[in-house]
C-alpha cells in the first residue's frame, strides 16, 4: 500500500528546521509495510497547500500531513482540507498533549492532518493513527524486512556484492544507505525463507563488519555487550568535546555502565585531571599517540572503569598544521591491567562532520576490540 | 524569483536519513533572496523521478536535484533528466572532490542536479552553482531580511505580537519557528527602512529576551561573551550526558574559552572527581539542589575556571519517582569567588528531547546571567 506525507511550513522550506516529522512517519510507516510513494514539503499559503494536498491525493490513496495545525496566524491547513473534501473533518484525540489531528475520507481517499510539534505528532500518530491504519486497511501481502548495520567498512566495498544480489535475486528488495560510520543495509522481500536465506550470505560475507542492536545504533550494541559482561566504561575526550559520551548516554539505561566522561578541552585539565604529563604535552602536543596513550591511563586510574577511550585531534577549522592536518584524530583503547593500544584515523569535511565521524570511527574501533575480546 | 528542491532517495522516504541536503539549500538559497516554492522527495525509480522532475519543471523555472548520481545501481538520476530534456548536460566540475554536478537548461527552464552526499553536494553549490545563480539571473527587487533570536520565551507568548506587526505592516513577512529553547523570528521585506524599524520595536519590545549571534545559537552568543570578557567556562554534567559540552565545543574556535567539562554520570565519581559528599549523596539524592550546588562549587575548585555550570537530573525514561518525576532537572550556575544560584526546570517528552531541552533552558539561564552581570 502506498502513502505520501506532507509537511507544511514555510521555516522547513526557509531550511530553517529539518523535516525531521517526515522521517518519523516514513520508518514507522515502512515499518508496517507501508511503502512511502513521496515527500512534500509546501509553504503557508492556502493556494500552494490546496494544490499540494490535492496533488498528492490524485496519486495516492492515503495522504498524512503535519503542520499548520497550530493556534497561530500561519495556520491554515484545516480550512484548505475541508475544501477539497467539501465535509468537516473527525477529530482525532490526543490522549497526552491539548492538540488535536483530523480525519478525511471519501469513498478512495483518507487524508490525516496531525500538529507540526513533533511531540504532538509522534503521541498522536502512536496512539491513534497507526492503529487505525492497521485493522481497516489490512497489508494483504505482508512484506518482511530485515535490516544489517555495518561498521568500519565503506559503501562501495559493499556495492559490488549488493548488485550481484539483486542480480541474482530479483524478489528481494535491497538498498544500502550512507551514514557517518555506521552503514544500514534494507533487505524487503514477500518471501519470508528466502530473506532469511539472503541475510545468513550476507553475515558470513561481511562477519567482521556485521554488529547487532535494535536502534541500529554501535552505542546500543557496545551497551549491550557492557552489561552483558558486567563491565564499565570511561572516556577522555578533547577534540569530540563531549560528544562520545553524549552518544554513549542517549540510550536509555547508560547509566549501568557508562562511569562518565572527562572532557579535557584544555591541556591543563588534560595535565590535572588526567595526568598526562606537560613534557608530552609540549614535546609531542596533544595530538600525539604519547597524549591519548597518557590520557587513556590516567583515565583509567582516575575512574577505576574496566574500558576506557581517549581522543585527541584536530576538528577545525583552524589549529591545522602540516604534520597534523585538521581531521587528524588520535585514539586510545585501554582495558584494566592490559596495555592500551593507540591509532589514527583521518576526518573530513566540517568541524561537525570530524567530530561525528570521530565519534562513529572510534566507537566502532571499540565494538571490534569487545566483539573480539 | 522562486525555485524548487527535489531529493531523489529511497533511504529519505523509508526514513533512514534525514533530508538535510533539501534544508541546507534552502537556507542558502533565501540569504540570496530566492524564494523556495516547494521541497520534494522522489524514490529511486526511472517512472517516479521523471514524473517528480517534469511536475517541478511544470510550476517552477528553476530546479535543484540532490541524490542519485553516484556509481552505485541505483543511481539513475542522470538519464531521467537528459529524457527529459532530450540532451546532454552540462558538467558542473567539482575543484574540491570527485564527483560532478549536471546542469540542463532548456528556454524556460533550467534544472541542476547535484549528488546526494552532503559534504560534495556543498563543495560544488559553493563553488560553482551559487556564483551561477547570480549574475545571469539578477534578483530585481533585493529583499532583505533579519533574524532575531529569543531565548526562554514560548512561541505562544510572542503570537499576539506577531499578529498585530503582520497587520500593521502588510509589507513585512514574519514567520516564528519553534525550537528547543531558542525561537526564531524571521523577518523579511523589499524595504529595507521599514525593517530596521519593525526591528528595533520588537527589541524594545524583547529586551529580556532577545540575544545576538551570527549562527543564531546560544552557545555561540555565550562564546563570543566569554571571548570578550576574558572568562573560561567549565562544565559538570550528569542527566546531559556530554550534550552540554559538545553544543558549546560545536562552535569552532571554543577552546578559546571552554576548559572543558566533568561528565560524571555515575555517583561515585561525582564524590571523586568533584568532591561531592557522599551524605548528600545519600540523604538528598543526585536530583537535587545540594548535590548541584556541591557540584559547582567542587567543579569550579577543580578547574580553576571563571565560570562553571552543573546539571543533574532525570532524562528517563527509567529513573522517575513521585517527588523527581521523569523531565525533573537541577542546574546550577557559580561565578569564581560567588556564590553558586541553583534552580530546577522541568522537561517533558522522549529521553533525547528532555536531553535538549534541558541543554537549551540551561545555556539560556547561563546567557541571561551573563549579559545581566
């Protein structure tokens, strides 16, 4: 069964926000088996949002759309919808929050208006959209779907092995999506056996780069394997400024393992907290292996974890030099009373895109160094 | 002159990525003053995408593609396009990566297609399709615009103001777009008097809560404070995770400043590493007014900084009891030889947006302090 979504909003097409409303309904959608026919994002004005609703309706037979729902003056896309239905619409409570979604339907088409606050959206669309779009409108075929994450490996070493698959079998769906660091491979096919029979080709091929959590998150996995192991872990963090350890403590119940994060931005706090000693500091610099060897012991003195990860490097735009070029990164892996091992890898891109492909590489290094320990 | 974005993508509409390209575009695009008329997204199939591109030929003169053009099976942009326009393209160089961009144009028409990966789809817009944009298609009438920012204020409490400015002056377009923590207010006009006027009432007007910095953030407008003070600035965090740090060293050039800060998400290094006593601890919990206030003080002991902030609290979506529901923050904010101010906020929805929420009001409170001191 097909879908469009539509967003309305003139701060979306203005790129002042994300339209992150669609990629919400998208995954929770495709999830249940719904294929998502298109995206559309239209501006405040009742003639584009007429257009744009009716347009996607003439195409597809369910249309949802966020936005404009509000209390404000913008909001207008109520009015334009009872327009074209020519009907009021049926409230759709929210259990939670005050605001409301709306429903309309004539004897082929079913448009769903829900709130642009994604809060509001997400416990409506939860609660009573999604059941709705189950009982009276059942998948006939039920598509099965599966998907693998890939760490450490690059997209097209993959590629060459993803056309051989759809080459050979052409009734299973396949696509893989580029990420920073971590790479989702979807398998989608009717024939349940026969994507089960896909998948185990696929693991042992890619065995090495293969890691299992339900978000698709490597944090979730290396959790899973703390817990499972009883183990903790501690970071050191310079040039990621906090942002390993912010993506450790996004999933809920880091707390069993995670002790915390010394974020030593300065060398001094690497020298006072960490005791590194300001000799390295000064003859090798904080973006050495001698720096992140010296800040990943301390660490693990300090915070007595079992594991802990240290990073040092150059995110930019300036502090670049010729021997250590902005997106030069050092890192440290230690495990209580072994000796820590140390690397480099290179970033590119923004400050932003070095510190999150810092944080996927290194978080991915440690997944591996666990999954093989 | 107005302008449409398409994305080709599966992985957008299966909701595995975000439509960043589509956002980053179009805020480059309206500091030009092009008007986005609408943002599409396409799946990755021959019949969709000509379809998708020759609708968005059909309403608007300009089109920019992202997504489809790389060497992978599924990339088929390009012959979609060179159907439609029944030639060859033009090849957009890029100086800076590998790969190109395609430009056809026809009498009327004109349609850019640009890839999919962010940091090359960015190189080449900078490069080579921004500069073609202007001088052969001059923008007649110059709209200029200005944005402000408001800090701790609901979008519900600035409406009734936007309404009346959107009455008396019809010729001022003003859009507000929610956030987290920071809203804001777009303001645009062909007259460039006019504006500066409808601004500096709505200074007036905001005074408590209005800030000034060039990306719009908060954490920038605290970093340029810091900078011009001379201060540094250390953080300790629990329930954030990291997230307070990495916001405030996304902004390049933060070492300037930031010391760094004191992830400390388990108890026991709370005590060890900031002294916290392990009585209040005990008797008050890690949730409450004393253990931030311990745990500024010790942080501003440890680091020697100017300035530092602390923050515990309960991100859930475990951890919650009747007197510390999910969403119950504690901060604290100390001045060297001061002291510390505590306070507690609550935060309401998933674990990530109470993360949010809590490192927007707590950067706004730190703001507020700073430019009233």
């Amino acid at each position: 069964m097909s879908i469009e979504i539509v967003a309305i909003g003139n701060e979306v097409l203005a790129g002042m926000i994300l339209n992150c409303n669609a990629t919400y309904l998208s995954e929770k959608l495709e999830d249940e088996g719904w294929q998502i026919h298109r995206h559309t994002v239209l501006p405040d004005d009742p003639g584009s949002i007429t257009l744009g609703l009716q347009e996607a309706l003439n195409r597809s037979l369910f249309v949802i759309n966020t936005g404009g729902l509000g209390p404000m003056i913008d909001d207008i896309t109520l009015p334009c919808a009872e327009n074209i239905f020519d009907q009021t619409p049926q409230t759709i409570h929210n259990l939670v929050g005050s605001s409301s979604g709306f429903l309309f339907r004539s004897t082929h088409k079913t448009l769903i208006l829900l709130p642009g606050v994604p809060q509001e959206m997400e416990s409506i669309f939860e609660q009573s959209v999604m059941p709705f779009l189950r009982p009276p409108f059942p998948i006939e075929n039920k598509r099965f779907q599966k998907t693998t994450y890939f760490s450490l490996i690059k997209e097209l070493d993959i590629d060459p092995f993803i056309r051989n698959l759809k080459a050979r079998y052409p009734k299973i769906d396949c696509g893989i999506y580029p990420g920073f660091g971590v790479l989702p491979l979807k398998l989608r096919s009717y024939d349940q056996a026969l994507l089960e029979q896909v998948d185990l080709q696929i693991e042992r091929e890619f065995k090495a780069h293969i890691f299992h959590s339900k978000s698709g998150k490597l944090e979730e996995a290396i959790q899973d394997w703390f817990i499972s192991h009883k183990k903790t872990l501690a970071c050191a963090e310079s040039c990621t400024g906090g942002s390993l350890a912010s993506h450790l403590t996004a999933i809920a119940g880091s707390s069993d393992y995670f002790l915390g994060s010394l974020v030593t931005y300065s060398n001094e706090l690497k020298c006072r907290l960490l005791g590194v000693s300001s000799e390295t500091l000064c003859s090798k610099g904080a973006v050495s292996e001698e720096a992140v060897m010296e800040m990943v012991e301390g660490l693990l003195k300090v915070t007595k974890a079992d594991w802990g990860i240290a990073v040092s490097g150059i995110a930019g735009p300036g502090g670049g030099t010729p021997e250590n070029p902005v997106g030069t990164i050092w890192y440290a892996i230690g495990e209580k009373g072994q000796k820590p091992i140390a690397g480099t890898l290179f970033a590119r891109g923004t400050r932003q895109m070095i510190i999150l492909q810092t944080v996927n590489k290194v978080l991915g290094l440690l997944w591996k160094r666990l999954s093989h320990s």
